[in-house]
C-alpha cells in the first residue's frame, strides 16, 4: 500500500522457483507513477500485479518480460503486451523483450530494443553506475547502454529444425539480428558440418540497426 510513489528507471529480475512471484506487486494506494522500469520475472510468475487499478496514475514506457503463459493482473489476468494495454489504457509504449541480463545478479542490458525507448525524466539524470542519461532518448531500466556500432550476429536457427526424417539435401537457414548501429552487409556467415566450417557471403541486402534477417545458405546438409 503506497501512496504518491514515482517508480522510474529500475531493473527488477525475478529468479525464485516461485511460479506466483511477482517483479512488481501493488496492493492499493494512489497515485504511483511507473516510467521506464524492466519489470522481468523468469519464473513463471508475473510481470506486474496490480490489485487496485486506480492506485497506478500511469505506466508507460516499460519493458515487461515473462517466461509463463501470463504477463500481468489487471482486474484479471492479461496474457501478452496487446491484453496488458487494451485492460489498463496504460503502456502504450511498453515492450515485451527479453533484456538480456549479464547475468540473474548483474542487471546490465545488452537488448537494443530497450535503447531509446525510455522517456527523458530529468528527476533522473544518472543511471545506476552514475552514467549520464541520453538527453533524448535513453535505455529503458537501470543502466544506460550504448550499442557498438558495428555488432551483428546469430540468434537463431530456423532450419532444419530437428535431425529426424531429414534428407539428404536440407537446407539451412539462420535468422540473423544486427545489435549495433550501423547498417550490415556483405558479411560472412559459417556453420560447421561434420568439422568443416562452411563459409558464405550475406550479399547485398542490409539489415538496418536492431533489425533482423534470414540467410539461407546455398550448401546444403
């Protein structure tokens, strides 16, 4: 229960077994502001749990990130970012993205989506390690991060998905994420095949900053 509360710019990272857990738990009160918070629960549990809606006089700019099959409760249970802000009117320009933590202790981010997402607040000016906000457009959560801006890499492997009832000509596919903040291409891309390395060319097309593209190679498993 608590009352006039501006909640701005914290990491919070939920790790206990606890699939009830909350990253942020309100049981009443007026007028609590939440701005530019990383609200993460990687147990199952929630995000967000609001019992009194009308404690919370706005949330926005948040990033709420979950490994269970519910985001928050509002009043019921919102399962996904779309739920979550048609039920309270509020964070409309929130996200749902893993913010990739050093670690469950060390709570610097390296996801790119949560640069620029935050709102300035000139209340706070620093980050958590005294690092000066963007003036324009800061990180979202505790601590300030600058992406490089040349960073690219794999995230994903599309296909094949599985090693049973495949041929002998499969294809393989990797999804692709550029994290700094320039513009990529042209760059190799490699897989190993029985302790070779096979080594291709992404061609031409660039993958613009923090977005992502798929690349299939012309050498096949």
């Amino acid at each position: 229960n608590t009352n006039f509360v501006n909640v701005y710019y914290n990491s919070i990272n939920v790790t206990s077994s606890n699939a009830s857990s909350r990253a942020l738990f309100s049981t009443g009160g007026q007028n609590i502001n939440l701005i530019n918070n990383v609200f993460s629960n990687k147990t199952g549990g929630y995000s967000m749990y609001i019992n009194t809606p009308s404690a919370i006089s706005s949330s926005n700019h948040n990033n709420f990130w979950f490994t269970g099959n519910v985001l928050g409760y509002w009043s019921g249970d919102r399962s996904d970012l779309a739920q979550w802000q048609t039920a309270t009117g509020n964070d409309g320009n929130s996200l749902s993205a893993d913010p990739l933590f050093a670690s469950d202790a060390n709570l610097h981010v390296s996801q790119p989506l949560l640069v620029g997402a935050a709102t300035p607040l000139s209340a706070v000016p620093d980050d958590i390690d005294g690092d000066p906000r963007h003036a324009e457009n800061p990180t979202i959560g505790a601590d300030e991060f600058e992406p490089l801006p040349n960073d690219i890499g794999p995230i994903a492997l599309i296909s094949p998905t599985s090693d049973c009832e495949l041929g002998e000509q499969e294809l393989v596919t990797v999804r692709i994420q550029n994290v700094g903040t320039n513009p990529q291409s042209n760059f190799a891309v490699s897989f190993v095949l029985d302790g070779e390395i096979v080594t291709e060319n992404f061609g031409d097309m660039q993958i613009q900053p923090f977005e992502t593209a798929d690349f299939t190679f012309s050498e096949t498993v």
